[in-house]
C-alpha cells in the first residue's frame, strides 16, 4: 500500500515574504487621501506569510491530487468528460483573438464576427434550427434564455393561459429550476418501462396551460426515446413549445438533429459536446438555437452577415428578450468549438458520436453481468448500472466509488439520475481506446469479486488516497476553505 506524507496546509511563519512591492513611484501623493476614512483599513489584513518556494510547492503539490482527463480515465455520466485537442487550445490563444477588445470597432473585428457569423450557422444545421445567439455562458444559462424566447413568444401572442412547464421524471435538474425561475410551475411526468416518457400520462397534462416540455434526448438514462415525434405532436397539439436540452447531444451530433425530432428550440454545451474542458469553473457556453418563428426573440445583438458581405452586430431587433450577459459570448470557446467544427467537419462529427455509442454499449455489455443493468437495451453515449444485485452484501453505489479511487480511476456520476435506486451513471466518450475499457471494466469486475469476498475492503474504502471519506454533509454546509491567522 502506498504511503502518502501528510498534507500541511499551514505553511504561514512570521516574517516570511514572498514578494518585495516596490515604493509608491507617485511623488508628493498620499493615495490614502483619495479614499474616504471610513473606508480606510485600521488594522493590516490577516494574511499567510510565505516564501515563493513554499507556495509553489504548496499549489504544485496540491496540483498533483487532482484527477482530471488529462492523467486518467473520467467516466462522469451526464458530464461528457472527454479529452479535448491541445490544437484547439492553441488556437484560441491567438493573438488577434486573445487581444481583442469587445468594443474595437466593426472595421477591425471582421475576422471575429465571421468566425462567430459561421459557427451561427454551423450549430443551426447540425441542430437543424434556423437561427442561434451565442451569448449564453452555460448549460443552465442556454436552458434560461431558451425559456425566456419560449415565455416571450407566448406572451407576444397574448397567450397568457400558459402557466405550465412539463418535465419528465429523468431530467437534469437545471430543467424544472429554469422553468420555476421563469414563473412557471413545473409538472412532472414519469417514465415508461422502457426508460422513455410515459405517453399517456404526457397527455393527461397537456393541455392548453403549457408553455412548453423540456426533454434530454437521449435521456440522463442514456436512451433515445423512441417516441420523440409523437411527444413532440402531443405538446404542440395543445399549442405548447418542445425545448431541447442538449446536454447529451455527444451521442447525436452528425446522426440525428433536433429540428428533425420536432424542438422548437435547443440549447447546447459547447465545453461539453464542442471542445472545451468541462469543470473547473468555466468558462463555457450555452448557445441557444430556435425555429425561423421564434427567432424575433433571439437576444440582442446577433452577428449578421451584410449584402456587401462584411459582418455587423445587428441591435434592430425589436422583440428581443435583451442581452443575457455582457458582451457577446465567451469567446475562446467559440473558437475552439469553431475550430473542432471545421476540423472533424460532418463526417467527423458522426464518427465522434458512433464511438461514443459504441464505446457505452460494448462496457454496457461487460457490466451488465456483475451489476444490474435496470433498462437492458441499446443505449447511447452513456448508462446506469447499480448494485442491486449485490444488495445482500451491504453495499451501496458510494462504496463501488469509493473503491474505484484506490485503482486510479474517477469514479462516474452516482445517485443520479434519481429515477433509479442506487445509480452509478457511466459515460465513457468517443475519446478512450478499448484498453482503456478494458482495464476499467476489469476493474469493477474485480471490485464487484471484492464485495464477495471481503465486503469490509469495500464499504471501508478508499484506502491509498490522502485522506480516507469525510463527512460530506458537513463539508458541504460548513466549507473550511479560508486561511485564518493561528492564535
């Protein structure tokens, strides 16, 4: 068993500096004077005293603990985890990119607005929309906009009757909070036996009171619906909108598109499905797409491409729902989507997706003997498993987890979604080499083996990492994270 040295967070010690600022270079000036006194510090601030090598060894060494795509194996169901291309990095750290001020002139922003102009256009076929904004800086913030449009056409039409907001039982919980924060109260409908929206209880609620459905496709299941065209005529029907959240859009781009399955609108994860890392704080972005009919409604402004073929900001847009953050998007994002685009270009695209698919089915296949497989059929970029079948042992879905980081691995998404008891949610992407999943499924074959035999290694792990479990409630509720002075 490897033996890891303690971790000593207090580094501070009298006297030590990491830094020497140099002398007020403004003659004659007393900054202090500038302030108001009651804003003025009375006593000096609280602060670590370091030397430069303690810190860097402190943040360095804290570096190595993280695990991340780029030193191991990932499998965050619902999170799409995967390895990214360094070029496209690169690319977007250009110097005309990364020097360019938002509020430079059109004249010299040409470069920049087609690149935004194309990926419009690019997202909008693959999506099969007729139109995008690129201002959303997120999932959550995609899923936002998307229902403002929606509220927004509804209430242009003088429509005020539509209260309601359908979710299926197997969303992402950002759907129903996004609803709710729009004002609408949200109704839930289950699923089937099949891991699909349950049609008849679907048209039980809809009626003439919803604005629209918010549905993932395939599902946080892993599954395609198989009765996508008829959920979306039973919304639209009643006169209701269908909203895509494209969250797992991994497992369709270049083979199925939205607009083609009956969405009205649909947001996507670029720094999910389009290149950029995923985690870590941002950034990332969520553009929205819409049919020809709500594009009136699109935030302002939208690049558009003039007759004299020069692109413009356009602001003329008089049924907008406004800006949904500053400026016009997270821009080094776009490029490196832009740049994953038109580097794999549509065949590449297809490809990405069959292999992610690919990749979920053939460790589907290998795990669904030690573990139970709650929905047994084909599934898409990602699946569930649990250990249900291991339930007479005492084990519950945080132990497997728990186990897995004693063999170097992230373990995947679990409790989620919650539609199934005990979930280990496994997304293993387009990017790993079947070795790869080879030695991961050979890893949870031998841990399922261990619940057997010594069920104690198991529920008591992990066992090689820093520290053992703590007690997550509390370090969720009451975070340690602030450097106080030692008395």
């Amino acid at each position: 068993m490897k033996v890891l040295e303690p971790l000593i967070f207090e580094q501070s010690a009298e006297g030590r500096t990491g830094v020497d600022l140099p002398e007020l270079d403004v003659p004659g000036q007393d900054l202090t004077a500038l302030l108001p006194e009651e804003m003025l510090r009375q006593t000096e601030p609280e602060l670590p005293e370091v030397s430069e090598v303690d810190a860097v060894r402190h943040f360095t060494r804290l570096s190595t603990f993280n695990h991340g795509v780029d030193t191991g194996f990932y499998p965050l169901g619902s999170c799409t985890m995967k390895y990214n291309p360094k070029v496209n990095e690169m690319l977007a750290r250009l110097p005309g990119f990364v020097n360019l001020h938002p509020y430079q002139p059109e004249e010299l922003t040409q470069g920049a607005l087609r690149l935004m102009s194309e990926l419009q256009d690019d997202l909008a076929e693959i999506t099969g929309m007729d139109a995008f904004t690129l201002q959303p800086a997120a999932g959550a913030h995609g899923e936002m906009t998307g229902i403002l449009i929606v509220k927004a056409y509804h209430q242009h039409r003088q429509d005020a009757k539509r209260t309601k907001v359908i979710v299926p039982d197997s969303a992402h919980g950002t759907n129903p909070a996004t609803a709710a924060m729009a004002g609408y109260r949200i109704v839930q409908v289950p699923s089937n036996e099949r891991g699909g929206v349950d049609l008849e209880e679907l048209r039980k609620a809809a009626n003439e009171e919803v604005a629209a459905l918010m549905l993932t496709n395939p599902n946080t299941l892993g599954l395609f619906d198989e009765n996508i065209t008829e959920i979306a005529r039973i919304i639209h029907e009643v006169g209701g909108l269908v909203y895509y959240d494209g969250a797992n859009a991994n497992a369709i781009m270049g083979l199925a598109r939205p607009g083609d399955m009956g969405f009205d609108a649909v947001h996507l994860n670029l720094h999910k499905t389009f290149s950029t890392p995923h985690g870590g704080g941002g950034p990332g972005a969520g553009p929205v797409g819409v049919k020809e009919f709500l594009a009136p409604f699109l935030p302002k402004p939208l690049v558009k491409r003039k007759e004299n073929g020069k692109y413009t900001l356009d602001y003329d847009r008089p049924l907008s729902i406004g800006r949904v953050r500053a400026f016009y998007a997270s821009f080094s994002v776009l490029v490196k989507a832009y740049a994953y685009i038109r580097g794999l270009g549509g065949e590449g695209l297809k490809q990405a997706s069959e292999n992610a698919v690919l990749n979920a089915n053939f460790l589907m296949s290998v795990l669904k003997e030690p573990y139970h497989l709650p929905y047994d059929r084909v599934c898409q970029h990602e699946f569930v498993i649990t250990p249900k079948n291991l339930k007479s042992y005492g084990v519950h879905t945080l132990d497997l987890a728990k186990r897995l980081l004693d063999y170097g691995y992230h373990p995947p998404t679990i409790y989620f979604p919650l539609i199934v008891e005990e979930a280990m949610m496994i997304e293993p992407t387009e990017t790993e080499s079947l070795e790869t999943l080879e030695r991961f499924a050979e890893t949870m074959i031998k841990i399922a083996e261990e619940v057997r035999t010594d069920v104690d290694l198991v529920k008591n792990a992990p066992h090689t990492t820093l520290v053992s479990r703590l007690d997550e409630v509390a370090a969720a509720r009451k975070p340690d994270i602030r450097w106080k002075k030692s008395e």
